[in-house]
C-alpha cells in the first residue's frame, strides 16, 4: 500500500525526527505495519518547468507530429515537436528545455525531427517518473504560471513508503489511518471552496430525490448506498497540488472530477464512483445480481459477460458497473459531462470477491471493500468527495442527497481491565498510560456502569468505544495488544515474571511438535517453513483437495503429503549446486474426510479432513568435507535409524519392513503416508495395527535430481502417533554382569532380519536384553538360495548371576523356533 510522506505530514503535522521519512518508516513498522520500500518521488525535475501551449500546427512532414509554441516564462516562446496524440492549444504541459536532463539521466538537445528544430521536448508521466502513462503527454491544472518549477506546482518532491499491511489492518490503506498512528487525529485540507450539508431523503431499499431513484434489490449484496448529484461541472485537469497528491500515492491522474474520487478513496479509505447522470437511463441506480449472460464493458476497455453470481450497478436498462470493483465504459465521466452522480456505498465483502474474480479484475476498491471499511464515516466521506469537485471543477450541487438501507449498527463498547493489561504485558502500566496509548488512535474512554468518568482516577476497569474504521478490535485482549505496540514492544521492565500469563497448560500438538523438532534437529537436519500448496500432480505424486481460485497452477492444490512439498525444496537445492541437503517440515495436510464423497460433495462441515504431519529428506554426504577422509553418502540404513527413533523413542511403535509401498498408502480421496514417492524395500511404523509411518528410498521419477547428485531418502509420520512428554521414571541398573553369545546360521533368502529378531524375542524370556546382526555373508561355501548370518545375544538377570544352564537354555529355544520357524540350519561346533 503506497503512502505519501508529505499527505501524512499535511494531516498529522510531524514533528521533529518523525520528519525523516526513514525515521517515519520505522516508527510504522515497530507500531503499525512494516515498511517494505522507501522511494523517491518527483526527484530529478530540476529544470523542468510549467509551460504553456500557445498554438499548435501539423508537422509538415510527418502525420503524427505536431508543432508546438510553448511559453516557458522566459518571455520567448519556443518550437516544439511534439508526438502526442493530442495537445491542446492553452494546455499547460511540462518542459524540459535544451541542456536539462530527464530524472533517468537522459539529457536534452535542440535537434531536428523530420526537418523542424526542436527546443526542448514536452514530458509524459512516465518519462518523469511520475507514472507510467507513455501515450499522452501529461497535462497539468489550468492557472499555473509558466516558468514555475514543476515540482514546486505538484507539490514535490516527496518519498512514498510502500506498507505491507496484514489483512485485519484495512484502516492503514489510508492516510487518515497513518496519520492516527504517528501523530493523532488527523486535520484533513481546507479545499477552499463550498462547504456541503446535504438534506437526505432515507428509505429501506429505495430513496427518491434530486431527479434521481436509487433502489437496492438485495440489501444482502449491498446493505446501504448512498447518491449525490452535483450539475454543472466543467470537466479538466485537476489543480497541481491533487494531481501530486495522487502521483505520490501511486495513482493516475485523470480528470478533476473522477481524481476527487481517488483522492477520498485514499484519504478516507472509501471508494466512491463518479456517473455521468446524463447517460443514466431514467435516472435510476439499481444495484442487483447481474442476469447471465448480460455485457458490461469496464473503463479499462474489457468486455465482460455476467454470472448471477455476480452484483452489478445497473440503470433503468442495463448494468452499468461491478459493484465495489470498476465502473462501465457507457457512463463514466468524460470532458463532454456537465452532471454527474457520485456513488457512496457498501458492499458484502465475499460478494464483492466473487463478482471480482469472476471478471478477473482486483482493485483498490475490491481490495478495500473485501477487507471491510468504515460504514460510519460515509457521509463524511461523500460530504468531502462533493465539497473537492465544487473546489476544483466547479457546479452546484443538489441539497438533496439519497440514502437508502437501514443504519448501520452501533459499535458496542469495550470493557479493558488496567489489571489485565499488566498481567498479560508486564509493562507495569496504569490507567492514565493505558488511556494515553488508546485515545489517540480513536478508542474514547467513556463512562462506565458504575458511574466512572472515564478519568484517570476511576476503577481498574476502562470502557472505551471502538471507532468504525477499526473493524478488527471486538475482545478485551484486541485492546491490549493495540496497548502493547502503542507503547512499543520493548518497553517490558526488567522484572522477572512467569513466562506465561496463566496456568493453561500447551495444547498436546505443539508438546509433540517440539519433540519431533527436538530430535530431527539433535540429528542435524534443518526445518523448512513451505507454503501448504503444490501442483495436482507432482512427478506422480497427486493432490487431492483442489484450490478454487489458485495464484498459479503450481499453487493449484493443497498438499496431501509432506515428503513431495520438501522434494520440490530439494530440487531447489540442486538447482543451486547444493548436493548434501537435510530437511525436515512440521505441517498440515489435507484430503478428504472419510464418509463424503470427495471432490463431488458439496460444501459443508466435516467434509474435509486436517491433519498434522511430519516429513523429512536426506541427501547426499553423511559430514562436512574434512582433510581426514572424505565422508560416505547417506543410504537407507540412514533414513531407517531416523525412522526407528521416531517410532520407537516418541510414538511407541515398531518399525518393519514395508515390501509394497501400496499397502501403506490411503484410500482413493484421503491425505496418504505412501505416495509414489516412497521406493520399494522400504519401512513402515506399525502402533496399535495401524500404519503411523513410512521411510524409505525416493523413487528416481519423483524428484528431478543432476547426475551428480546423490540418492535422496524420506520420511513421513502421522503426529497424532507422537506420543505426550513423559516425567522420566528411575530404573535400577542391575549389579550382575551380563553374558554374551554368539549365533552362526543360514537361512532362505528373502527372510527379513526383523522377523528372525521379532521370532528371537519371542521365543526367549526377560533375560535377554539385547538382540544385534553383526555379520552376512553370501560366499561360494554358502549353498545357494541361502545366507549366512552371525547375531550376537546379551542376558542379564536384575537379581542374580546367570548360569551356562540359564543361558543354554535360553538359547536353546531360540535356536528350535528359528529353525522351525524359517528352517535356519544353526551351525554347532
């Protein structure tokens, strides 16, 4: 949102360092919004000056030239060629004289264009870096002298700050809005002209009045319109000091009349729309759901064809604007017009949002509308738009003014306890600082039921109104908070006070984040923040819950997975030249809840289902370089280390292997572990007969991976599975020493070495403690279809020393299941 630094201090009157737009930037971003950019406005006009256009004549030799005589105040007029369309004859236009240069550096000579001497040249917005209007050469406000500088006429230079505003903080697309934050309540220009108190004629969903019938059709699309008619404009130029005003603030300007809109719009936050009333048929407003089917074409030349779902303006006979998004070309405000209606209303944000995206339009009015504006301060902002076309295009207008729809609600007050403020803040404020950080931003105190004043002196307890523009303030802690960053943030004493405000224990789901992130962290991977969108399908791997109106088609879907999401980051990484790559994401995915009917269903509540997850990728080199030796790459054995932990360590599940990647994976509409993604031979985490989670390979056709990079290993968990932080409890170690054994056998391939170790455990007693696989051998002395593998076994007894007949006979009956279970033939010596 552009801001103009010099309209800001017009209002609030800055003083001392808030002078300095930079100082000012960061006053914004630590109370209000951040400040993404600070530019210079009108920098570089010197010697560009107001000219006036004396006469005007076809080039001789070319058909779209025109020769010019300009006065520049230096008492000689000049010859100009000119390639503008048009040019008026008394038009004033800025002039850069031979030797001066433009604000891009490019510098100006007399020369000849087509055989006629040039002066100078006459500038375009763009060329001034004003705008970016290249086709017409920009026309300035008629009664200037020529030979003013044309910065000194526009009322520059001045800087624009561009803020990047949250979507609750509409209040602050406005200078009036800015203005409050930084200096108090705003003292808006003396137009100079007319004042305006209109008479309004009301009525529920229809108002007559100044020749003119304004009827709303659904007050659910538009819950309150409003109308006034001003006759006998001369449309023009608007006077330099409005068209810099809007030039600052980023906007065209076009004409004195449609500029006095823009110029309300972003002063007051409210968008208005100038009709030519004499191209209203009947004189009538509707505002209505548009007909299928029915044209609009805007202002910017589009032509549209209308869904019911969309609200238009409409007149007697046709529709005539997108409500609350872009006028039509049949009745806009040209040089020809003489009366015009001005528009004031409000409409449903979401009717707004559809009617827009419908035409594929977004505008400052849409943007405005859809976030919500001040229903209370209309008829100011009407008022302010009519007296500002008197001022600067002249006419009269009608006393009469149109109001139709009921009344805005009332904002109900607040009640803010200074007690809760301090408990929440620690600032160690009172009721005199909490008043002083709340009233300048619009938020009366007022006298409360126990007969308070409202004074300094009262109860703990602050009732204060909530001014209309801030839509966003409805609870007592929306009052603190506005506290806590009118005060500033570091303002916190140097006490020490608990961490948290209450006693409220965390919800499990950031307990259980925090122990994946603890340990996925303890094992060197990084955690990526990625937005919760990816294409419909991603190298086989399909979304399932569909955006409705995508920025983009690799923003088409939400994601129904974690590991693909973090595939697209790897291929970001190589695309860098960045091989070894640890990453882990704690999100939300999406999918369909089980019982509907996917896609096809309607919308309504349960219908999708949330769920949190966790996902991790692994690629390339185990360690850093190092001059000792150069590291390994990571492999599966890796990912199933990772994996184990979690299950083992924080879900209290076993990890097995998982031969076919299909039977972990989700029914058809359900947000799935196993997606195309996973390799076969890889691992799944099994708790209670349900899978939690899955590791393994990638398959090479899910992530575009160079040459020279390294397989990539993933994982994925449910963390509904991660189990709550446990008090850790004291077990007593036993005293006696532990005896180890050694086990030699062959068995069939394809035998899992889980399975023999499951087979093992339960086969024996407590006493064995520990079960490892520390050798596999498949040499030619190994008959074939067979292995050979050595497992070592720990025992131990908490009470006693174990004898040889203890342990014999432990390992007695492991050896009798596996070689009944798996036909292990058990080397004897």
């Amino acid at each position: 949102m552009n801001i103009s630094f010099n309209w800001i201090d017009e209002l609030a009157g800055l003083r001392g360092e808030l002078r300095d737009p930079r100082v000012l930037a960061e006053r914004l971003t630590m109370i209000a919004a951040a400040v993404e950019k600070i530019e210079a406005v009108g920098a570089g006009l010197d010697g560009i000056v107001v000219s006036r256009v004396l006469e005007t004549r076809p080039h001789p030799n070319a058909d779209r030239l025109t020769l010019c005589k300009v006065d520049r105040g230096g008492g000689e007029a000049l010859d100009v060629v000119c390639g503008a369309p048009v040019i008026a004859t008394g038009g004033y236009y800025p002039h850069v004289a031979p030797g001066g240069e433009l604000p891009a550096g490019f510098r100006i000579e007399s020369r000849k264009i087509r055989g006629e001497l040039s002066h100078g040249m006459l500038c375009s917005e763009a060329e001034l870096e004003l705008g970016r209007d290249k086709a017409g050469i920009m026309r300035l406000g008629d009664g200037l002298e020529p030979g003013t500088p044309l910065a000194v006429a526009l009322g520059l230079p001045d800087t624009r700050l561009t803020l990047d505003l949250n979507p609750n903080r509409v209040d602050l697309a406005c200078h009036m809005g800015v203005a409050r934050e930084v200096g108090g309540p705003p003292a808006p220009r003396d137009f100079g002209g007319p004042a305006w108190s209109p008479e309004w004629r009301d009525g529920e969903s229809e108002a007559n009045g100044a020749a003119v019938t304004i009827r709303i059709e659904d007050l659910g699309r538009c819950p309150r319109y409003m109308a006034a008619v001003i006759r006998g404009v001369r449309v023009g130029p608007s006077p330099p000091w409005l068209a810099g005003r809007l030039l600052a603030a980023g906007a065209r300007p076009i004409s004195n009349v449609v500029d006095a809109t823009n110029y309300v719009l972003h002063e007051y936050n409210q968008p208005l729309h100038a009709f030519d009333l004499a191209r209203l048929s009947g004189a009538e407003i509707r505002v209505r759901a548009a007909v299928a089917g029915e044209p609009l074409t805007t202002l910017d030349g589009q032509e549209h064809k209308l869904t019911p779902d969309q609200t238009v303006i409409a007149d007697r006979d046709r529709a005539i604007a997108f409500a609350g998004v872009m006028g039509g070309l049949d009745t806009e405000v040209t040089g020809d017009t003489v009366d015009v209606l001005i528009e004031c209303a409000s409409f449903d944000p979401a009717g707004v949002r559809r009617t827009r995206t419908g035409a594929g339009l977004s505008t400052d009015a849409s943007y405005r509308f859809e976030r919500g504006i001040d229903v209370h301060a209309q008829e100011r902002a009407l008022a302010r738009c009519v007296e500002l076309i008197l001022a600067t295009a002249g006419g009269e207008a009608d006393v009469i003014a149109l109001r139709a729809g009921p009344a805005p609600a009332r904002v109900p007050p607040i009640d803010v306890r200074v007690s809760r403020v301090d408990q929440v803040l620690g600032f160690g404020l009172d009721r005199a600082d909490v008043r002083a950080a709340l009233e300048p931003i619009g938020f009366e105190p007022l006298p409360d039921t126990d007969g308070d004043d409202g004074g300094d002196g009262g109860t703990d307890l602050l009732r204060v109104s909530v001014p209309g523009w801030r839509t966003d303030v409805a609870r007592e802690i929306d009052l603190v908070e506005e506290v806590a960053r009118r005060v500033g943030y570091d303002a916190a004493s140097g006490q020490d006070r608990r961490f948290r405000p209450s006693a409220v224990p965390a919800d499990p789901r950031v307990e259980k984040a925090a122990r994946v992130r603890e340990m996925l962290t303890g094992r060197g991977l990084l955690e990526a923040r990625s937005l919760s969108f990816m294409p419909e399908d991603y190298r086989g791997n399909r979304a399932v819950v569909l955006v409705p109106n995508p920025l983009s088609a690799e923003e088409s879907c939400l994601r129904s997975a974690m590991v693909p999401v973090l595939l697209r980051r790897l291929e970001h990484n190589y695309a860098r030249g960045n091989r070894n790559v640890r990453l882990f994401e704690l999100g939300t995915v999406f999918g369909y809840a089980a019982g509907t009917g996917g896609e096809e269903d309607a919308d309504g509540p349960g219908r999708f289902d949330e769920s949190g997850r966790v996902g991790a990728v692994i690629a390339g080199a185990r360690r850093p370089d190092h001059w000792s030796g150069s590291g390994l790459d990571f492999d599966l054995w890796d990912i199933k280390e990772i994996a184990a932990s979690i299950a083992d360590r924080l879900c209290g599940a076993t990890l097995e292997p998982l031969d076919d990647a299909d039977t972990a994976r989700a029914p058809e509409g359900r947000a799935s572990l196993a997606g195309p993604w996973l390799s076969r031979g890889g691992f799944r985490a099994v708790k209670d007969g349900r899978v939690v989670g899955v590791a393994g390979a990638v398959a090479g056709a899910s992530v575009d991976a160079p040459p020279w990079a390294a397989p990539a290993f993933g994982l994925e968990f449910d963390l509904s599975a991660v189990e709550g932080r446990t008090v850790p409890a004291y077990r007593k170690t036993s005293p006696f020493p532990a005896v180890r054994r050694d086990l030699s056998m062959t068995v069939p391939r394809g035998v899992p070495a889980a399975d023999i170790e499951r087979a093992v455990r339960e086969a024996t007693s407590d006493l064995l403690r520990d079960v490892r696989l520390f050798d596999v051998y498949s040499g030619e002395e190994i008959e074939g279809g067979r292995l050979g593998l050595a497992w070592t076994f720990r025992f131990r007894a908490p009470d006693r020393t174990l004898t040889d007949r203890d342990v014999e006979s432990e390992m007695s009956a492991l050896s009798n299941a596996l070689e009944k279970r798996f036909g292990a033939r058990i080397r004897r010596s």
